[in-house]
C-alpha cells in the first residue's frame, strides 16, 4: 500500500483524539522522537508562527488493541484534505525520523533547543533517572482512556517542561511502537497547507 494512500485511510476511519494546542513561535517545526531532539532538524517549510491544535488519528488493531495511526498538527481548520506533499527537512529530502522511545513528537524548534537542554540538565541532576519514568509517565497517565486500567498507561501528552507558557512538546505514541516514519503536509483543494501529518504505518505493518 502506498504511504500517502494508508495515510488517506486512516484519516478516514479512525477515530480523532485531541492532544492539546502547541506553541510555535518561530513557526519552525521539528518532528522527531522526543528523546533524540538536540540531533534533531526542523522542517525546511515553516508556518506562521501561532499556536496550533494537535490530534491523533486512533484506530483499533486486531492483535494489537488502540494504535495511533497517524499524528496531525492542524494548520488550518477549513477545508478537506486533497493530497499529501512529503515534508522535508534540511538534512534529507524526506522527514523521515527513527524512533527508540515508542515515542514522537512535534515541537517548535525553539522549544526543540530548551527541550533538549531540559532533558540534559535532568540527567547531569540525576545520573540514574528516568525523565520517562519519572516525568512524563504520570502526564500520559493522567490522560489514559481508562483510569481503571492498570495497564492503560495513555498514548498522549501535552508536556509542559517548565512555567513559561509556550514551553510545550505534543508527544504521542508512536503506532506500534519503534521505526522509522515519515511526514506529509496536507493540502487543501488549491495546493494549499492545511495540516501536518506522520504516518506511523500500522496499517501496512499488520496486513498480510
């Protein structure tokens, strides 16, 4: 199955999850795992520098449960998706990035730098620690779908590293877990940006 075709798909029939609003106040975007930001490139696009919702495309899996399908940060909020464009980034002609956390992310590329800084001065404090473990996994937990569940640990978060009010990461699970994704913007009937999207092909990894 084509990328740009499971994309479709998935936008299609799955179910929507809002994550929060993100801060981008350069208008620079980074997609990436979380964990691996300070190596991490924003997109060569930019967009106008704002503050912008952010969804998650959530489908059932037979064999796997809830999976993410794909992560969209909404530009725009009129008009329907008429074709996908690869995003790009300045060190590859596709935003393609590796994930190792199950995680991945969008952030703006300031943020990107004081992120990066946050999670190195976490560990220069705490040799030993776990910013997952210790930091982030109440925030997802918090939003699980089912507080029941011992084992619904969540699969979103708009994580706050600090007071200051655009310090944010749009985190999220990463489909079926570890890999190597790729981006897409989305465009409006005129060729224009309406939203940014991963696609964590879970589709195309269970069918046979």
């Amino acid at each position: 199955m084509d990328a740009t075709q499971e994309l479709a798909e998935v936008i299609a029939n799955a179910a929507a999850v809002d994550v929060g609003v993100l801060p981008v106040p350069t208008g620079k975007i980074v997609i990436c795992d979380p964990f691996f930001c300070a190596s991490a490139v924003p997109l060569l696009e930019s967009i106008e520098p704002g503050s912008y919702p952010v969804r998650l495309h959530r489908l059932m899996v037979p064999g796997w449960g809830r999976r993410i399908g794909a992560a969209e940060l909404v530009v725009r909020s009129h008009g329907a998706i008429a074709a996908f464009r690869p995003a790009t980034s300045a060190s590859e002609e596709t935003a393609r990035y590796f994930v190792e956390s199950g995680l991945g992310s969008f952030m703006d590329e300031l943020i990107r730098i004081e992120f990066a800084e946050t999670l190195a001065q976490f560990y220069r404090n705490s040799p030993s620690g776990n910013y997952y473990g210790d930091v982030l996994e109440p925030e997802f937990r918090a939003l699980c779908d089912n507080p029941a569940d011992p084992f619904d640990a969540g699969d979103r978060n708009m994580h706050a590293y600090s007071d200051d009010g655009h310090a944010r990461v749009a985190m999220f699970s990463s489909g079926l877990g570890d890999g190597t994704y790729e981006s897409y913007w989305g465009l409006g009937e005129h060729g224009e940006v309406l939203s940014l999207f991963t696609n964590f092909l879970v589709l195309s990894r269970t069918r046979h």
